[in-house]
C-alpha cells in the first residue's frame, strides 16, 4: 500500500514546493560530513585509554569522565539555547559556528598538558557539537515528504557510524606509536606532544574548514507551523516565546517523557560500549589496541551504518504502508537486538568469534538513531522543533553520554573489583538500559499514535 496518511496530506499542504531531490539530498550528505566528524572528534579518545592512563596517571573513572561527563557538561545544557536561535534564525549559521569551535577544541585537546586541561578541552568539543543536530534536524524534516523521512534521518546519522569507526581506524592506525612508552613528536610553536596527543590534532584540526560546505546550499522554508485557531496564522510568527515552547512541551509530556527516556537509555548502552568495548577486549583477550580498533572500525562502519539505512528503509515502507507509529516499531526492533546481540561479542570463547559477533551485533546497534529523533520531529510544529529536539538531547546526552561511559568502571569498582572484568560491567549496563528501552518503546506507540493524528491538523 502507498497511501499516504492524513497527517502527511495535511502537512504536505503548502504553497511551496519541497526542494528538487537532488539540493535536498545534497544538504543531507554536506550536514552528514559534519555530523561524522562530530564523531570523530568524540569518539578518538576511547582508543587512547591506556597510554593517557599512563602519562596523565588517572584511573579508569576519571577516563570515564573525560570521554562522557567533560563532552556532556556544556552539550547538555547549552543545547536549548542554541537552539532556540535556530529556530528563530539561520540554521546554517548556527550550525557553522558550532563546526568551527568544536574543530578548534578537539584540536586543543592534543595540545593539553594535564588531565585538568583536557577535560576543559572536552567540554569544549561539547560546547560546538551542540550547535548541529537541532538545526540539521530542522532542516531535514523541511527538506522531504514524511514518506521519505526516515531515509534522510537514516543518511544524516550514518554520520554517527562511520565518524566513530574512522575514529577507531586512525586510532589503529597510529597505536603502535601510541603504545610505545615515551614516543613523542615536535611541533613548531607548541614543542613536544605524546604520540596520543596527535591523534587528537590530526582529527580535529581538518574540521575547521568545514563551515565553508554550508555556503553551497539554501536553507528549505520552514513548513509544519502550528497555526492558532483564530485565524490560521502560524503562531507566534514562527517565533514563540521560551515559556510557549516549554508549556507545550509540559502538555505533551507524556509522549516526550517516556520516548525522550528510552532513546536516552539505547545512547547509554552506545555510548557504554563504544568507551569501553576497546580496552575490554584487549584487557580480556590480548589483542592488541590496533587490531582492536581497526577490526571494531571497520564493522562500526560497515555493520552499524547498513543496520541504520536498513531501519531508515523499513521505516519509510511501513509508513508507505499505513503504520504511523513506523518510527517507534524500527527503534523497539533495534532495543531488542541491543539487548539480546550485545550481550555476546565480550563472551565469546575465541577472538575470530568475537569479531563475528560484533559484526553481527551491529546491524541493530545503531538502527534507532535515525527513527528516534525522526519520530519527535514528525510530530511537533516547526516553530518548536530545534528547541525540543535540543532538550530531546539534552536528556539522551545527560543520560546515555554523561552517565553511561563513567557508569561501567564505576559499576566494576565497586562490584568487580577486577580491571580485566570490565567487559562484565559493560554487558550489564548494555542489557538493562536496552531492555528498559524496549518496553518503554511499547509504551509509546499508542500515545505516538494519537500524536499523529494531532499533527494532521497543522498546515
């Protein structure tokens, strides 16, 4: 069936036209770019956990700290008011500024000299990544039909697999360096930096030419307005006050809470995994730091990013087919493949069966990216989106990034007492957030249900 819903008539309904296919995908592809070397500039550091143990002598806590809680601090909380000016001004500016200072800061962090210094470096990097997604978010929603969403949301956080697995490919690639007690290079100006400080540079630095891309591309009108019932206007002119966004968020808090927190709970069994499953495999099994990032890089890049086009695919058809609550079935199909596929590449009794196992565990490990914020954007108005799409961050960063990686050594510390056992500590925090997520997902669908068809009544 290809019938379109009324939520999707009424919305389409708009003298405008959508952009041509081709300026649409296009300003996907150049927000992707962003969005992967976001994720390279975050993600780096979970390869370099030994050597920065070694030469900045912190403890497996405070690297959790340094990977979630420094990247978190501001990115949460700064989000929102970002994205408000998003919402009321150009999206491509907002997102241009964001790329430059989080560039700048994930190249100091290779020049940082103390654990201090880093931390304030890492929340630098959170402080510019929260400029993208809300507007990216915003602009992709206007820039295609709902039937065609969900492989747009799909594309755009493919960014997320493939900067993490590149991150953990160039990890690899310079971890024989990196794992050599005292290697070191020489830089003009700044002097003599550890070989893991230039992984760092070597990432961050090529970001800062990147806000030139987002002058090849015109911004979409905005469309989906809420409009007030008296005379059909866009309410607030496109540009409501903060307390409007926030009394509407509180009316529809039941919607927003429960998928707000399952989506947070899924980030945390990501954000887990990608600090920790490195150092876990190589503290368990041997290998080396190298192979473990390449091997695990190139299935994030391969596996996870197919699992995430795959779910963007199945989303579009079952909405092509009549199911208006698409998004959440794709993200509790993913929820349960965490729960149960996760479970087993840390187990697994030889390394040739760990890789198969984590290759097959990354089909759904990051399906529900895409569909997540997809799904809260379908149905709130355009004049709302970047700023609840920002608290939509705020609390899956608060959660998944700001607790996840520092929860898993703080969970062996106390339970374990056993550095090697910390793939345990890892499998257990994966598990119960996963199957939390998964019923809370059950939850959702009716009540997103009713959503849909609220939605159908703006224009």
């Amino acid at each position: 069936m290809a019938q379109s819903s009324a939520a999707e008539e009424a919305i389409s309904r708009d003298s405008s036209p959508y952009p041509s296919a081709f300026a649409a995908w296009y300003s996907v592809a150049v927000l992707m770019l962003m969005y992967i070397f976001s994720f390279i500039d975050r993600t780096t550091i979970s390869l370099l956990v030994e050597p920065m143990k070694r030469d900045l002598h912190i403890s497996d806590t405070q690297i959790g700290m340094l990977q979630g809680l420094a990247f978190a601090l501001l990115y949460t909380f700064l989000g929102l008011p970002i994205a408000r000016l998003s919402d009321r001004h150009s999206r491509r500016a907002i997102i241009a500024g964001g790329v430059f200072i989080w560039s700048i800061m994930a190249t100091l962090c290779g020049l940082a000299r103390s654990a201090v210094q880093l931390f304030i470096a890492r929340v630098g990097v959170g402080v510019g990544e929260a400029a993208l997604s809300p507007a990216a978010y915003s602009i992709i929603t206007d820039s295609f039909p709902r039937s065609k969403l969900g492989g747009a949301f799909g594309v755009y956080n493919v960014g997320i697999t493939i900067g993490a697995g590149t991150a953990l490919l160039v990890g690899g690639i310079v971890v024989g360096a990196v794992s050599t007690a005292g290697a070191s290079y020489t830089l003009p100006l700044f002097g003599q930096v550890h070989a893991w400080q230039m992984v760092f540079i070597v990432t961050g630095a090529p970001g800062i030419l990147l806000p030139l891309l987002l002058l090849t591309f015109s911004e979409p009108k905005r469309r989906g307005l809420l409009r007030t019932s008296s005379n059909n206007a866009p309410a607030a002119a496109g540009k409501p006050p903060l307390r409007e966004v926030l009394d509407y968020a509180w009316l529809n808090r039941k919607f927003y809470g429960l998928h707000f927190v399952a989506m947070a709970l899924l980030a945390m069994a990501g954000y887990s995994t990608a600090a920790w499953l490195p150092t876990a495999l190589v503290r368990a099994y041997g290998v080396g730091a190298g192979q473990a990032g390449k091997v695990i890089g190139i299935s994030t890049i391969l596996m996870n990013s197919s699992g995430m086009l795959l779910a963007g695919v199945l989303c579009d058809r079952l909405t092509r087919r009549g199911w208006k609550d698409a998004p959440i079935v794709v993200a509790a199909i993913s929820a349960c493949g965490i729960a149960v596929l996760s479970s087993f590449p840390p187990f697994m009794p030889t390394v040739p069966l760990v890789w198969v196992a984590l290759f097959v565990a990354g089909i759904t490990f990051n399906a529900y990216n895409g569909v997540g914020p997809m799904a809260v954007n379908q149905v709130t108005p355009n004049q709302y989106r970047a700023q609840i799409s920002a608290v939509y961050l705020f609390v899956v960063n608060a959660l998944g990034l700001g607790v996840g990686p520092t929860l898993v050594p703080f969970v062996n510390e106390h339970l374990f007492h056993d550095p090697v056992k910390i793939r345990y500590s890892m499998v257990m925090v994966v598990f119960c957030s996963a199957a939390v997520a998964f019923i809370l997902l059950l939850r959702v669908r009716p009540i997103y249900r009713q959503k849909q068809i609220e939605a159908a009544s703006w224009q």
